[in-house]
C-alpha cells in the first residue's frame, strides 16, 4: 500500500476539502490502493472522518515538534496513524493558490521549498497538482518557490498567467505543464436541504473580498444589491457557505442590509455544496471553487474576484465576460445580473458555451491524473 503525502488541504476551506476529495477518488477508480497523509493541523476529527494518517511533522517557529515521534519504531507509530517522511512514496500539493507575492514567503518554504530536495534524493516524487501561481515579483516569494520549480517531478499551473509567472522564475521549463483546475472530475452528493421551489439563484459570498480588496463595503453593497434584484425578478435568490466562519459573518452583514432576508444553506460538506450548486440556475459567485463547480456542471455564473485566476478560469470556459468588477460601479454588474435572469436565450447561449469548454478541460485532467501514475511507476 502507497503513503501518499497531500499538502495544502484546510477542512475550513470547501475548496480545498473538494480537491481532498477529487485526489482520493482518483487512487479509488484505478484501484491503487493508498494511505492518505497529512501534516496534523486543523481539527482531529476532520482528519478521521477521510481516513488520513498523521505525519510526524509539525513546524513552529521553524522547529519540528514531532522529531521525538519521528524515533519511535514502525509498529508503534502505526500504531496511531502516524508516517514519518522517510515512509512516503508520493507527494501531491494542492495548496490551490498559496505561492507567490499575495502570500507570506513562509508558506511556500515551510510547505515544499524546505524539503524538496530532500524528498527527491530520496526518490519520492513531488507534484504540484493544479493550482494558482505567482506572481513571484518580490525576491523572497521567488527565492521560497523556486527551489519548487527545480526539484518537482510536476508543476501543474492551471492557467496561463500562472505558466507565465512559473515560466520566467524557472531556468527549465521541462517539468511545467498547464492544466485546469482538478476538481472537474468529481460529482456532488445530494443534500436534503435543497428545495428547486425554493433555491433557484445561488449567491456565494467570500470573505477574502474584504481581506485582500480595498473596497470591502462596495463588495457588500453589490452582493445586497445583486441578492434584490434577484428577489424583484421572483428568482428564489438563496446564499450558499461554501466556506467557514468568516463567511457566516460575511452573510451576516448582507443579510441585516436586504429589505427581506434569503434562505441560507450551509451544509457543511464539499460534495454537497457541488451538488446544490449543479443544481442551481445561476451562480454569483466571489469563490474560486464555487465557480468551478458551477462551470463544471455547466451552470452559468456571473463571478467577482480577488486574483488572476477568476479572469483566467471564466477565459477557459468561454465566457470571461461574466466577471465583473465592482470598482467600476453597480450599474454594469447588475445589467449583466439581469441579463443572466432574464434573458433565457441568452442564459442557454451561455450554458452551452460553458458546457462545450468543459470537454476538453476533463479530457487535460484525466491526462494530468495519467501522468502522475505515471511518475509512480517510474
């Protein structure tokens, strides 16, 4: 049985947890049989509820806490879940977006940049699943992620402007190869909480709008205004957690703005969340995985964003007009809403489209899968 290492997954984040998902499906269609590892972060019981054995490493303040662990012989640790580094025969990253100038250089180095070439002169391949990358403009942000880019057996980028970013800090591109987003794949669960009479537009709002923007309340004005204008057309506007409690805060606020509250689902479950959004006949959404669950399931969207990789992910599937940009005002954003409403040829044309670009992006993904069995049997 393989030990296989996934780095970057947070239960709090629905995306992250999606991807967790795609990866262990993937083993279970091929048969390949393999112990999932994580380093212990996050709640103990999440961790269990997947299966997922513990690695003996936990850093603070750059010192691993868990070497006298790392001592104890095989059995002992196996005893309760745990997999020292040396035990591994593969790593997967799915991190999503967290190496570049937007993040502390500190990720990228305490994740992969620190023990890459360790783990390679050991044999074990390192892959980078598909993810957002870059830019690297600032010297520490590259000098953490470069040594990635030499030691991986795989790079995925998922989208051009990530290749791009990879493709100037890196002296060999040989190992670079641009895929879309891997949770594509995956099917949803259904959810009990689901009612078509009464879910129809779905609103999903994201935190990291207040964070990482300067212009926090107009994110929230646009999503009262949006979720109003939905309510006046009898679209059963509804909003939909899709990660944790920053979010539930972030509802919050819109809710105690809107002249009538909406339904909000939380189910708390990334299969779940795909399914309802698969459900749904229209998506506004400022998450990354939202998104690409509503895409994949050829739901049509009308997105909000933070980084590249929104821009870049509604290009691949044909319809990059559909991200707005609140900075320049409501009026365009709500036209464009009302468009998506309203006008059905219109929504079918977009629904189409959407459906047409998956094609090829399930048929690079099971590709990307192919080639990382492939780095296994090497």
């Amino acid at each position: 049985m393989l030990n296989v290492e996934v780095k970057g997954i947070s239960f709090a984040n629905k995306g992250a947890e999606l991807m967790l998902h795609a990866i262990i499906a993937q083993f279970a269609e091929r048969g390949v049989e393999a112990r999932f590892v994580v380093e212990p972060t996050g709640p103990y019981d999440r961790r269990v509820a997947f299966g997922l054995w513990q690695k003996s490493r936990y850093i603070r303040k750059r010192i691993n806490l868990l070497t006298p662990v790392s001592w104890l012989p095989q059995r002992f640790r196996h005893m309760f879940g745990i997999i020292n580094e040396s035990e591994l025969d593969l790593v997967l990253d799915a991190s999503g977006f967290a190496f570049g100038d937007q993040w502390s250089p500190l990720i990228a180095w305490d994740r992969l940049g620190s023990t890459i070439a360790r783990l390679r002169a050991r044999g074990i391949p390192v892959i980078v699943l598909p993810q957002a990358l870059g830019p690297f403009k600032q010297s520490a942000s590259a000098k953490a992620f470069a040594p990635v880019l030499e030691h991986a057996n795989l790079v995925y980028p998922r989208d051009d402007q990530s290749y791009e970013f990879c493709e100037k800090l890196s002296n060999d591109t040989f190992n670079l190869k641009r895929c879309p987003d891997f949770t594509n794949l995956i099917k949803g669960l259904p959810a009990n909480e689901f009612d078509p009479e009464h879910h129809q537009v779905c609103f999903i709002p994201n935190s990291k709008m207040l964070e990482k923007r300067q212009d926090g309340d107009r994110y929230i004005n646009f999503m009262v205004a949006a979720i109003s204008a939905a309510q006046k057309a009898d679209k059963k506007p509804f909003i939909l957690i899709h990660e944790a409690a920053a979010d539930r805060r972030l509802t919050a606020q819109i809710q105690d703005k809107l002249d009538q509250t909406v339904p909000v689902l939380d189910p708390g479950h990334a299969l779940k969340i795909k399914w309802i959004i698969g459900q749904s006949h229209s998506v506004v959404s400022s998450r990354f995985h939202g998104l690409v669950s509503a895409l994949s399931q050829g739901v049509p969207v009308l997105a909000t964003g933070w980084s590249h990789k929104y821009h870049e992910l509604l290009a691949d599937y044909g319809c990059a007009e559909q991200l707005i940009d609140i900075a320049d005002g409501d009026t365009d954003a709500l036209n464009a809403l009302q468009h998506l409403l309203t006008d059905d040829e219109q929504h079918q044309r977009l629904k189409t489209t959407i459906i047409e670009q998956g094609k090829w992006q399930r048929d690079a993904v099971t590709e990307m899968w192919n080639e990382v069995f492939a780095e296994l049997r090497a």
